[in-house]
C-alpha cells in the first residue's frame, strides 16, 4: 500500500491502483460492497448503461 499499487477501502477491502488493473472498476461494485444493505436507483442504471442522454453526477444510493 505504500507504493500506491494497493488502494484500501476499509479493513479487509482492498482493490488496485488504475495503472494496475486489467479491467475497469465499475462503481457500482466497491459501493454495494462497502455499504450493506444498498440499491442503486433506476436512473443511475439507465445512466449508467447510456440508456438516456442525461448524465448524472450523483453517486449511487
């Protein structure tokens, strides 16, 4: 964690700095994971799957 390729997000919970990972980190995924019980709402969905034009800047309920 020291040399920034690990990134914790609470104790137990950690996940790649950007230059490391493979894949992109949907949002989405850390945030349901670190906060127990959680939704995320219809429009972030529509949003987030460019589905409507909008775009939101909110983060995920």
């Amino acid at each position: 964690m020291k040399q920034g390729k690990v990134i914790g997000l609470r104790r137990g919970m950690y996940t790649l700095s950007e230059t490391y990972r493979r894949t992109p980190v949907i949002p989405a995924m850390p945030a349901n994971a670190l906060y127990r019980p959680s939704y995320f709402s219809g429009l972030w969905a529509l949003v987030h799957y460019d589905l409507i034009p909008e775009r939101w800047s909110g983060s995920p309920a």
